[in-house]
C-alpha cells in the first residue's frame, strides 16, 4: 500500500515536472504570441488615427520593460518590450495617456500633438507603492490580497539586545515577542497571532533572502533591509508545511550604483538588573527561622520543644552586620558594546556590500558573556540584458556562557542552580568561610543540601562556540519578456562546540571530583528552489503566475562526551584523558522536504484582485502512510478607492477590503518519531561498582500514520488611508483551526509507554488586530506614531478524547507540584482555554473573629483560607478550580517618531492586558522555616490578622486542638492562587534620543554623516508583578506552558550611547 | 532565435537538475535501534534486561524512594501515617510496566528464533533471567496493587490493541510460580564478576516469598505455606548462602554480594539519589530527610534492651551525642551510611552501599513462619530459624541456645507468628519489606491503634492497596477501592 501511494506520487513530481520543461519550452512561443497580442490591440485600433511611440525609462534613464501605457479611461494600452519601447494607436481626441509600472508614481501624460513620447518614470516614495517581499517573489504593497505587516530594518538597528527577533516587540500588530529570559545572546519566542499548536513548535519560519529555516537572532541588526511578516494563510500557504505559524521574510542589505560608502557605528552602554526581590536582612532571618522551629514541637512520648537554631547572641550580631545580600553577590552592572562597519557601492553591472559587525556583551548575572562577530559580503552581476547572477554569503562566530540557572540545564542537579536559589540562601550565611572557601549551607534550617549560589554561577566553565555560515547564489534568467526563471541554492550550516566543566568547588563537580562534557555538532540545511515567474498585463488584466519546485535536506550530527573523575581538576575539560569515567553518546538525524507549488495572481483595473496558491510538500518525517500533504489558499480584494463613488468623496485615499482562507501545516516533530525506538543510555551496575553495564530500553512505539498538523485559516481585513495618507488604518479578524494536532498521546503506563506522538486533538484561535498610523505632523516639526494591539482566543476544541492533558511545570524539587500524581499546574481541556491554571483558591488567613468557620474545616485561626468551591465542606481535589490566565486580553505597541531639524527622538511603548503568572520562585521564599521573603514579616498574629500570609501555628497546639476529628483540608501540593499575580504592565521599552549633525558641520570634517544618539532600554515599567520582570516565561518550549516564572534569567535595564558616521 | 535556444537549454538543465536530485522521502535511520532489528545476540537480551533494572532503580531507588516517596507510609519511617492517598505510588506502576516491556521484548525475541544459533546454555541463561525479572516485576505489582493488566510476550501489542481487564491476583501468582520456577532450573549459582545478577538461590528465596505471601492476605491460601517451608529449606540445604555472624559486618562492602545478601539494588556512587546525608542527622552534617518514627523506635529500644543490632541498623547516637540530643530528636537509619561506606565517600556525597530485595535473613524467617504455620504450632526447626536471627542480633553464636535472647518455649501458633512478624519489623527494618507484612499480615488497625490515633478514622482496609495511576484506571475501567479518579 504504502510503497503503491509512493509510486503514485513520484508519478505526480514527473507530471509537474514535464508542465515545467514544457513551459519553459515554449519560451519562444511565448515571445511569438506576445508580439501577436499586441498586434491585435493596434489591429483592433486599426480604425483610430494616430500612432504614438515612445520609451519608458526610471529615473537612471533605464529602460523599464513591462511598463502599462494605457489610454486615459479606457482599457485600451500596451506594454513597454525589453528596450522600454512602445507603440500605441490612439484616437485623434486622445488627450492623456497613463503610464504605470510596479514601484513607480503613476504618470499621465499630455500628448498634445506629439506623436514621439519619451517618459522618465519615478520611483514611488508612498509606502502603498512600496514594493514588498511576498514569499517567491515581490508584490506592490496597493496589490495585496493579504495580511503582511512590513518593518524597516533602520528600525532595528539601535535595539541594545542586538537581537532582531526582539526588535520586532510592539512593531507589529499580532505578533508576540517574549524574550523568556535575559540571558546574553539567550532565545526569543516570536508568536503570530498566538498559538496552534500544542506539542510542536508555534515559532514562526524564518526566511532569510529566500533561504528558509534561518535563525532570526543570530543576524546582525544592522544588515537588515526590511523584514515582512506575513500572517494569513494566504501569504503564508505558500510556505506549506511549514507556514502555520506564520512567516517572516527577512531581506539583507545588498550594494547599489554609486561611489563606495563607508559607514561606521559605534555602540557603548551597561546593562543592569531591574528590580530586586525584597528579602530579609540576617536578623530578621534567623528570628524567622527560630520562631517557625519553635512551632516543631515533634509529639513523641512528651512533647519536645525543639531548642533554637540561632542565639540571641548570634541574631545581635545579625542585626549589626545585616549579613549577605545574595543578589548583589551573582548580579553586577554589566557592559555591552558593538562596532559595525560596511562598505557598499557599484557600477551598472556589478553592486557589492561588505558588513562587519562586533558584539560583546557582559551579562548581568556572573560569569555570563555573549559575543557575536559577523562579516556578510555579497554581489550582484548584470552577465547580459537577461541573466544576471549574485551571490551572498554570511560568516557569524558567537560565544555565550551563562552559568546554569533556573530549571532547563538538565544535566545539572536542580539544587545548584543560582536565579532561584541564591535569594534563598538566607544572609545569615557568608559567601565564603573562615578558610576563604565557598561556605556550604548549615543545617538546620533552609536547604542544607543546596549549594552555595555564587559557587554555583561563578565556578562553571562553560563555553558555547557557534559558527553559522550562509552562503547563498542565485541565477536569473529572463527567457521571454514577462517570464523569468531564478534558480536559487543556498545553505545553511552552524557547527557548534560546547565546552563545561565543573570543578571540585561546584555541586556537581565535588561530587563526581571534577565532570564536564565536550559536545559538538554540525547543522546543515540545503535548499534548492526553481521559481518560474510569468507577468502579463493585457488591457486592465494583469496576471502573475509563478511555479516552483524546490527540495529541502536538513542534517544534523553530534557526539557528547561525559567525562568526570578528574585527577587534576584544573586541566578540566581539555584534559579528558585524566578523567577517570568518560561516557559517550552520538547521534545523526536528516530530514528531507520535496515541493511543489504555484500562485496565480490576477488583477482587474487595479480595482479587483485575487490570489490563489496551492503547494504540496512531501516530508521524511511524517509516518509511512501520510508523507505528502497539499496546501491551498485563496484571496481576494477589493479596492474600494479606484471606484469612483469612493475617490469622489475625496476622503480615502486609500480603502481596501480583503478576504482570505487557507491551509498550512507545521511538521515540527523529529525524524523518526513515527518510527519504534529502543535507546541507549539506560545503564546499571551490575557490577557492583562504578563501571555500569550498557542497557538499552524500548522508549518509543511506532506510529506509521503520523502526518501534519493542518492549520485552516480565515481573515478578513480592511486598510484605510486618509488625508493624503496622513492616517492610516489596518483592521484584520481572523479565525485559525488547527486539527490533527501533533501531540502526545498518552497511553496507559502498562503499555510500557506513557505517550505516543499522534495526530490528535483540534485548536481554535480567533483574533483581532488593529494599528493605526499616522503623520500628525509634518514640516519643521514632524511627529509620526503608529499605534497597534491585538489580542486572541486560543482554546482546545478536542483532545482526541481526553478529557486533559498535563504540562510540568517544576522539575518538582521541593516546590511541590508536577505531572505525576495529577498535580500539574496547566493543564489543557476541550472547551478550555490555553493557559489556564488550576489551583485551590485562597482568601486570606482565618481572623481570629472566624475561629468557628474555620473550626469547620479543623483550621486554626492564622491558617489559610481556602474557598471551598462545591461547599461540601471539605476543602480536597474537588475544590480545584482556575486560578489563573496565562494568555493576555490584548498586547500593544504604540511607537512614535519625533523630528526637528537634527534631532530625532524615538520610543516605543509596549505592554500587555490581564495575563497572570504563577509564581513559583515565591512558594520557597515565602515558607516558613527556610524562606527569606520579608513577607514572612508580615505573617498573621493575633495582632496583624489583615494579611494573606499564614501564621506560624505551633504542631502540638494543632493536634491537641481537633483531636479525634479527621482532617478537613486536604491542599496537597502548592497549587495556590496565592502564587498567581497579575503580569499585565505597560513598558518604556526603548526611547532614543539622536543629533544628527548639519551637513555644513560634517563636510568640514570630511564626513558625509555624523549621528549621536543615547538609548534606554527598559526604562520604566509599570506593573503589579513582584518578580524580577512580568516578561517571562521560564517553559519556553511549549506554549501550554506558558505563565510560569521559575528562575527565569531577569531582563536587564539598559543605558546606551552611539555614533554613527559615513564617509 | 539563437540566443532563446540557448536560454531555452539553460532552463532545460536546470529543471533537469531538480529532476534528477529528488531526494528519497523514505527514512534511513543512522545511528538508530528499533525492535525490528535489536534482541539479535546475547548481548543485546542482556542490556534489554539490564535496561529493565535501571527503570525499577528509578522508583526504587534509595533515599529518594524510601525516604520521601513511595514506602514512606508505613510505621516506621516519620512522617508515615499507614493512609495511602489518591495518587500514591504511581511511579512504581509505571517503571515496573516498564521494565516489563523490556523484559517481554526479550522473551518475545527468544520466542521468534531471533537469537537462534547461539549457545544453548547462555540462551538459557539469558532467558532465565528474563523470567526471573519478569516474576520479580509482577511480584512487586501484585501485591501493592491488586488485580492487574497481565502482558506477557504473547500479549498482543497494548499500545495497538488496548487491555481493558485486570486478571485476578490468584493468575498473576500463577505466572509468578512459573517464571520462577523457570528461573530456578536455568540460572546459575553465581555470576563472576557481575555479583549484582540473579542467581538460582535468588529465585528459590524471592519464589519463597511468594508462596508465603500466597498462604496470607489476601489470597489466603494456606497450601502454600507447606510449598514456601520447602522452597525456603531448598535453599537453606544447598549451603550457597549463609548468615554473617556478626551484626554489625552484614551491611559492610565486603558482603554486599554474599553470603547473606542474595539480590540487591546496587548503584554507582555518583547517582545523585542516593547522597548518603538524606539519611543522617544535622549533628552528622546530614540533611535529615529520612528518619525514624520516634514511637516506632522507642518500642524496639524498650523490648530488647542492649541490643547490639539496635546500634548496628539505627543512629542511636554521634560522637556520644545520644539521640534525644540531637537536633532532630529522633533516630536515624545507619543502614546506608557509616561504616558501612567510607568517611570520605560520605565527605563527597557518594554511596555504593546496597539495598538488599532479598537477604538470606529474611529466608530464614520465611522459613521460620511457613514451618510454624504448615505444621499448625511452632516445631524444633521453627524455633532454631527464629532463634538463630535473636542470636545474631546479640552477636552469640547462632547455633548455641541462649535463654535470655531465645525466644520463649511452648508459644502456641499465633504466638509465634506474631513474633516472626515483630522480628522481621527489627531486623528487615528500612529494607522496603515492612509494607508488604503490613499487608499481608492486615496490621494497619493495630498499628493505627498503636503509633497513629489521631489518625484512625483515616486508615481503612482500602489503604492495603496503592491506587493505579489515575488514566491507566480509566482505560481499565476499575480502581482500587477507597480511591477516586478525578482531576
């Protein structure tokens, strides 16, 4: 069966491939036919009387081929040949032609008596002229159908972050930008209109100059031409398999005509930590911790009053010294400068640019550092009037170490961690002891088996090396006027060497005498994609087909060595062979991607268009039985502004209504994961000793029926202009559905599997965008602002028959929730919306006025209240409920521009509505007897009962007070309401102050530019949030796990200062 | 015309070259194993196998099990209250399942000649160990759990075709008797230099046990006790095991293989869960995670008074620190930590030491109990088992009668039984085994009433079975009574 469908299908590449052969074939026909249907025109007008002929050229007195030369209120017109000639018969009362061509204004001409007509054309400055990038070709912004948001890359430039993923917070409506920590050179998760997906990925694909799969954070800002973000399926189903999550379209910076320029920028600033938790000093520490050990009064024979853990001498000397503040121990103010460098220029046949950039960047957290060096060339070659070639090619080295911190380093034991635990460790501890040796937690209070934070961040050795190269050539060939054929390679490979070691003074390293691992491994993606572009104007119609076939490989290897047992442990890791216990692991995976795929677009009058786009991709990884899926689409708009009952009310100048729907898929699982798999790495030491026994374990079951996610998408939009374009308007709803869902399925564990990867379960998404620009004002004083929010929907339609599925949230050390036992924080449920959090409610602490309620459910006064839900009585597992969203109402930007002769000042406010995050660091900073939170100084006693922290309640006064009757309050695990808070906020993202320098001022010092500016990133931001930023999301790798904040890495606050300059 | 031909064969070679460079959709797997092509050798069965024991080492693992986790409810242990809750245990369910299905897979390569031509006699060891594990696993299941999914090799793939029955405990005993039996007649007595493999003497003690556990609760089928008298002195007569006649020597490195222990969990001493400080006192340095039920302790401290086993199993005291003194006030589990590893591997978190599934102590009070029971009243060979573990407690010779430590004469049936059970509480203390007398002896009223009163409406006859994971319960349609299957 299966090997018949493959038959089947390799018969349809055949079939798609002759409709290829035979369409470039039949160039010359083509040509003939052209120069026929255009003889048939000025047969038609063989009756007018006279001829008019002329050139069309741009401002360069180039030739513009194509050109639309059309009679004035009618239809009847020609196209410009390849010299840009034309030749037209008109009507002896003939007054006007117009003369169009894509990204150019639009001209009429005055004939008058002339029959010989040259026209210079000039390029169209307004942004609906503009030409965009669409995916496989370019299209004027005016022409459409679809939802693509478009940024500058000027406007990336100046972000601190030197992250462009970043630079896209708050540009676009519906697109979400988290940077989930702030770790240097750390991840960025980029959501359009939110999320589909449950187990794959929802971050979008990144195209860079057509090559598609690229990494948007490794680019340097400044090479950045413009980026397009394409949103509804009709822009996007033509990415397949690979477009549901939406689409951004990156274009490079490449050379133009001209004398050489050279530009220079210089950046310089620090970084610093935002806010700090507010925790307690030594001496109210230690009397923390005696008043809570004073209420472990263990009930053996007698009662036994435990003795305390400090001295009052000891906390008099606490109250003086005020002890360690373990925050200022692992953060520190931190540097961050780039340089950049480019030279660009060209003749008429050749256009070159060569881009250097330099990062390095400290980040606030010790012992952690990001560099980037990147040099990206390339050229363009004009070898005749109809092929032309160019190449690129973009070399990019980082490095980064960041200590492990938070939960994620899974190769490192939880407990020696630092963000989360250093502001654990009471400041009753001194970072080093009386030999000078990293102090060890005491017992008898807070986590004695921890590890002492600043060991922990500071000792690691880890280094990560990437070095990325992008190297990417095309080949175009114009073969018939209007048809041209690109042949485009490229390929991307990243071979990475990650270096750790930890010594005899981390956690980890004491306990194995010294371990690390020395890792690397190689990334390659190669594409190769063939795009046959056919553009005809005939009269009004305009058609652009386009056919592509293209094949996609994407390999990747590696191999891990482990060793640990160090004799001497300073050599660490480069001295493996002193190891004593040294462990491999390798691996290899490919993926292969073969598709197919054309787009019709069609335009009438300039009033009426529409596009259609189909796709098959045929994928490697989906199972035996489904490796080919096909994506349509199609659109339509109409614009409103060319009918006349519009353009006479002379308020739009521009008024379009679009529609679209589509289907696109996401294939973001691993090769192989249709296949049953038995794994390594399952050892046990038969022996008795260290030396383990290789075992291996089934740990996966096959699934041959295992195939995309598909994603249906509708939109219906409308863009407005008014006064001139002084104020525009984009409005876009949309509705996704997204069903077999890649997912987990989970089995019964007897099966020997908890889960089985599946095509289960159904999403829906609805959501609203809307932005709104504008040019206030204009002249001396100019003001421009952009305004845009969104906000969706997300929910679970069906689960494939489940009724939830649970997400781990902790790795469970100590804080008292996980998937087992059923005592997840999200779960996902039909009917439900993504990010719901379940939990018991708390209201507050029993008042001493309540002591009877409380009684009821065998509460002390002092005792957390908790709401019960079905009032039975009982506070259990019956009383979970939704205690929090994690998905926002609606995100915003609102980006304004003012100018005034040389100064320019910029910011950008960014923020979101009524998300919540569950805070999981507080749960041990708040509980009694090891936490450091100064809200335990606000706990309940008799004389401060107006407070949501419960008191210390002494364990014989609570059994002696309900003896003989069974516990009412059964709140198993930390799933408290307590814990959530609300992480809407609005933010100072980044406001720029720039001079630019009067050109009198800079010619005199031989420069053709000089530009100053000073930049704060994360100025200010509101909110009610007491973590170290609202803007986390420590479990980055799942959207259904979003709205948890545990040891993320916090986001820093930024001062930078620039200069820019051109020669 | 010229130069179109020349684009027009530019184009052809270039579509030309997309035709011809298709790449193949069909997935080569490098660097890969799927069932399809592993349980080829020997040595392949034997990392399946060994793969098996590195799941149960997960929940079973020390420290990280006893103290915290899935046999923390018995009386023992602080912070044990004898009430299983929703939930409970679960891991055990899973990793034992899971080690099933690697064991299966074995046996089913066994079965398809996938192994065919190798060594007669290693195959049969191979596959002796395979039914020994696999009996070991369902052993575990069957007595926290209850009735259970039967998977054997034949079982046709769960995942694809759902089980939706539990078969009845008296049928998964069945299968027990037999793979062990099975195991009995294919291992060998030693293993060389892989001490930490099940040998013969392993599955004649673990099959003695299970005849006993058949003869009490909850299948009651007293027959039994006759098979586990005899299985026991199978075992005894062959002389391969023995008792260490010191106390404080069982537990030393040099007799983690023999002659007492007979299979035990091992691990490396870097495995992170078994940091030896979750077992001892502040006072120690240690983290004081697992310690011992004050009242549990004082009962064992006031019946044998001087009891030198009592300072070879507990932490009565440090550096003449008394227990009363320490922080925590209560005792500790020496079982884990010094002397029975080094200073310096406790300095640096490590531990190699053992926890024993089967020692030859608790044979010989298997032995012991059966004997007493099969014949209706405790006979000569009953008494001389029972006194013998008495006598090493006290460090006498074992096979010199010692009217202080002996066990009194002429006790009737019950008598003695309740005293086998109270030894195997001393001497099997913090070995994981004291849950499964609980059970099968039904103690949970008496010892409610004994060391948790606050707790007795809680503690019901529903607590003698964990409850199956809460999915799992849902597909087999069934859970154990006294739990809920909720959100």
């Amino acid at each position: 069966m299966n090997k018949h469908l493959l038959k089947k299908n390799s018969r349809a590449y055949c079939c798609m491939l002759i409709c290829l052969l035979s369409v470039t074939g039949s160039a010359t026909t083509v040509l003939a036919t052209e120069a026929r249907l255009v003889n048939h025109v000025s047969a038609k007008a063989a009756r007018f009387d006279k001829v008019i002929s002329g050139r069309v050229v741009d401002e360069n007195n180039q030739a513009l081929p194509g050109s639309n030369v059309v009679i004035k209120g009618t239809t009847v017109g020609t196209t410009a040949d390849a010299d840009g000639k034309f030749s037209l018969s008109v009507p002896d009362d003939t007054q006007t032609l117009v003369v169009t061509y894509i990204g150019y204004a639009v001209q009429e001409i005055t004939i008058g008596n002339r029959t010989e007509i040259n026209i210079s054309l000039q390029p169209d400055l307004s942004t609906l002229n503009e030409v965009i990038v669409v995916g496989y070709g370019e299209q004027r912004k005016s022409d459409l159908t679809g939802s693509i948001t478009s940024v500058k890359g000027e406007d990336l430039a100046q972000l601190p972050t030197q992250k462009v993923g970043e630079a896209l917070q708050g540009r676009a409506a519906g697109v979400m930008v988290l940077s989930p920590s702030g770790q240097p050179g750390g991840p960025t998760t980029i959501r359009i209109r939110g999320m589909n997906s449950i187990n794959g990925s929802n971050q979008p694909l990144i195209v860079i100059d057509g090559l598609q799969g690229g990494d948007i954070n490794s680019l340097n800002p400044n090479d950045v031409e413009s980026m397009e973000i394409l949103k509804d399926a009709s822009a996007t189903a033509i990415y397949g398999s690979q477009g549901a999550n939406g689409v951004i379209l990156i274009t490079t910076k490449r050379g133009k005509k001209g004398a050489p320029t050279i530009n220079y920028t210089y950046t310089v600033g620090v970084q610093q930590l935002r806010k700090k938790l507010d925790l307690m000093d030594a001496g109210d520490f230690a009397r923390s911790i005696n008043d809570n050990k004073a209420t472990l009064n263990q009930p053996g024979s007698d009662v036994i009053v435990p003795t305390p853990v400090f001295t009052d001498a000891q906390i008099a000397q606490y109250d003086k010294s005020k002890g360690t503040d373990w925050q200022n121990e692992i953060y520190r103010t931190a540097p961050i400068q780039t340089h950049q460098l480019s030279i660009s220029g060209g003749s008429d046949n050749v256009q070159y640019l060569v881009s250097t950039g330099y990062l390095n960047q400290k980040g606030i957290l010790i012992n952690s550092a990001f560099q980037r060096f990147s040099l990206r060339a390339n050229v363009n070659v004009d070898i005749t009037k109809w092929a032309k070639f160019g190449v690129s090619w973009a070399g990019i080295k980082e490095k980064g170490n960041t200590p492990p911190f938070g939960e994620g380093a899974s190769d490192i034991d939880p407990l020696g961690q630092v963000v989360s635990l250093a502001p654990r460790w009471g400041a009753v501890i001194p970072v080093y002891d009386e030999l000078g040796n990293y102090s060890r937690h005491p017992s008898g209070f807070g986590e004695p088996n921890s590890w002492n934070p600043v060991a922990s961040g500071r000792e690691p050795f880890i280094e990560n090396n990437t070095m990325r190269n992008n190297l990417n050539l095309y080949l175009d060939f114009k073969i018939a006027k209007g048809l041209t054929f690109r042949v485009t390679g490229g390929a991307v490979t990243a071979n990475r060497d990650n270096y750790r070691y930890l010594n005899q003074k981390t956690l980890d390293g004491f306990k194995k005498s010294g371990t690390g691992y020395v890792n690397a491994s190689e990334y390659a993606r190669y594409q190769n994609s063939n795009i046959l572009t056919y553009d005809k104007h005939l009269g009004q119609h305009h058609f652009t087909v386009t056919a592509v076939a293209e094949q996609q490989v994407e390999i990747n290897r590696g191999s891990t060595t482990n060793a640990s047992g160090f004799l001497v442990d300073g050599a660490g890791i480069f001295d493996l062979g002193g190891a004593t216990t040294l462990t491999a692991s390798s691996l290899s995976t490919k993926r292969v991607i073969n598709s197919y795929l054309g787009r019709v677009n069609y335009s009438f009058g300039e009033k009426y268009l529409l596009t259609a786009s189909y796709r098959a991709d045929g994928s490697s990884v989906f199972g035996a039985n489904n490796k080919w899926g096909y994506f349509p689409s199609v659109s339509a708009a109409w614009k409103l502004s060319e009918e006349s009952f519009i353009r006479d009310l002379g308020v739009f100048s521009d008024l379009k209504v679009r529609g679209s729907w589509g289907i696109t898929g996401n294939q973001s699982i691993s090769p192989y994961a249709t296949l049953a798999q038995i794994a390594s790495g399952y050892n046990y030491p038969y022996t008795g000793g260290d030396v383990t026994d290789i075992g291996f374990s089934i740990i996966r079951a096959a699934n041959p029926n295992l195939k995309w996610e598909s994603t249906t998408q509708s939109d219906l939009g409308l863009d407005m202009g008014l006064f001139n374009g002084r104020l525009t308007a984009t409005f876009d709803y949309y509705v996704r559905t997204t069903k077999d869902l890649l997912m987990s399925r989970q089995l019964p564990t007897y099966t020997g599997f908890s889960s089985i990867i599946d095509n289960v379960g159904k999403t829906q998404n609805k959501g609203l965008e809307l932005t709104i620009g504008g040019d206030p004002l204009v002249g001396d004083f100019k003001w421009n602002t952009s305004f845009n929010i969104s906000g969706y929907r997300a929910h679970v339609v069906d689960l494939g028959g489940l009724e939830q599925l649970p997400f781990r949230t902790t790795t469970g050390a100590g804080y008292g929730f996980s998937t087992n036992n059923n005592t997840a924080l999200l779960y996902l449920k039909p009917g439900h919306e993504f990010g719901e959090m379940t939990g018991w409610i708390s209201e507050g602490t029993w008042k001493s006025s309540e002591a009877d309620e409380a009684a009821k459910y065998a509460q002390l006064p002092g005792d957390i209240k908790y709401k019960d839900v079905n009032k039975d009585g009982f506070i259990n597992r019956q009383d979970l409920t939704i205690i929090g969203h994690a998905v926002p109402n609606f995100i915003f930007g609102f980006n304004n521009r003012f100018s005034y002769k040389g100064f320019d000042l910029n910011f950008l406010i960014t923020g979101t509505q009524g998300n919540d995050l569950f805070n999981v660091n507080r749960i041990r900073l708040e509980r009694p007897g090891e936490g450091t939170s100064t809200a335990l100084l606000d706990r309940w006693t008799p004389d401060n009962q107006n407070t949501d922290v419960p008191a210390f309640i002494s364990q014989s006064t609570r059994k002696s007070s309900f003896v003989g009757v069974p516990a009412k309050v059964s709140v198993t695990d930390t799933r408290v309401s307590r814990w959530v808070e609300d992480a809407s906020y609005v933010r100072l993202k980044n406001i720029t102050l720039a001079y630019t320098f009067p050109g009198m001022t800079t010619s005199k010092l031989g420069v053709k530019r000089l530009r100053t500016y000073v930049t704060a990133a994360n100025l200010f931001t509101i909110t009610k949030y007491t973590g170290y930023d609202p803007e986390v999301s420590s479990f980055n790798s799942s959207d259904a796990r979003l709205g948890v904040d545990f040891g993320s890495y916090p986001t820093s606050r930024s001062f930078i200062f620039g200069i820019d300059l051109s020669f | 015309m010229k130069k179109n031909f020349i684009k027009f064969y530019l184009g052809l070679f270039a579509i030309a070259g997309v035709a011809f460079s298709c790449q193949d959709l069909d997935e080569k797997p490098e660097g890969f194993v799927n069932p399809g092509n592993f349980y080829a050798t020997i040595a392949q069965g034997e990392a399946a196998l060994t793969g098996s024991m590195e799941a149960l080492w997960n929940a079973w693992g020390p420290g990280y099990s006893y103290g915290y986790g899935n046999f923390i409810q018995d009386d023992q242990l602080l912070d044990g209250d004898l009430n299983i809750g929703n939930g409970f245990g679960g891991d055990l369910w899973s990793q034992h399942y899971l080690a099933i299905n690697n064991i299966n897979g074995v046996l089913r390569g066994i079965k398809k000649g996938s192994l065919a031509g190798v060594d007669e006699a290693e195959l049969a060891q191979l596959a002796g160990q395979a039914h020994y594990l696999r009996a070991y696993n369902y052993f575990a299941l069957v007595r926290l759990f209850g009735d259970l999914p039967l998977i054997t090799e034949d079982t046709p793939d769960p995942v694809v075709t759902p089980i939706k029955t539990r078969t009845p405990v008296a049928d998964v005993y069945a299968l027990i008797e037999s793979d062990f039996l099975f195991a009995i007649d294919n291992l060998p007595t030693s293993w060389g230099g892989e001490p930490g493999k099940p040998t013969k003497g392993a599955a004649q003690a673990l099959l003695a046990k299970a005849y006993l556990t058949m003869a009490t609760a909850p299948l009651n089928k007293t027959e039994n006790y006759a098979k586990a008298r005899d299985m026991a002195k199978a075992l005894m007569d062959a002389g391969t095991y023995s008792l260490v006649p010191k106390v404080g020597d069982v537990f030393m490195p040099e007799n983690k293989f023999g002659p007492e222990n007979i299979w035990s969990f091992v691990s490396t001493s870097d495995d992170v869960t078994t940091d030896p400080q979750i077992w001892t006192p502040e006072i120690m340095d240690g983290w004081g995670d697992a310690s011992i039920d004050v009242l549990w302790a004082e009962n064992w401290l006031d019946k044998r008074p001087d009891e030198p086993r009592q300072d070879a199993y507990l932490i009565l005291e440090y550096d003449g620190t008394p227990w009363e003194e320490f922080t925590e006030q209560r005792p500790f589990i020496r079982k884990y930590v010094m002397p029975y590893i080094t200073d310096d591997q406790y300095n640096n978190l490590q531990s190699t030491s053992i926890t024993p599934i089967i020692r030859y102590a608790d044979v010989v009070l298997i032995y012991a109990e059966a004997e007493n029971m099969a014949a209706g009243g405790p006979t000569p060979a009953a008494y001389d088992a029972l006194n013998s573990i008495r006598r090493r407690a006290y460090d006498l010779p074992l096979n010199v009668a010692n009217v202080t430590v002996d066990l009194a004469l002429g006790l009737s049936k019950e008598a003695f039984d309740k005293a086998v059970i109270e030894e195997r509480d001393f001497e099997l203390c913090l070995e994981y085994d004291r849950w499964f007398d609980i059970i099968r002896k039904r103690l949970l009223n008496e010892l409610a009433t004994k060391y948790h009163p606050e707790n007795i409406g809680n503690v019901t006859d529903d607590d003698y079975l964990y409850p199956i994971p809460d999915f799992d319960a849902k597909i087999l349609g069934s859970q154990n009574p006294g739990y809920t299957t909720e959100n």
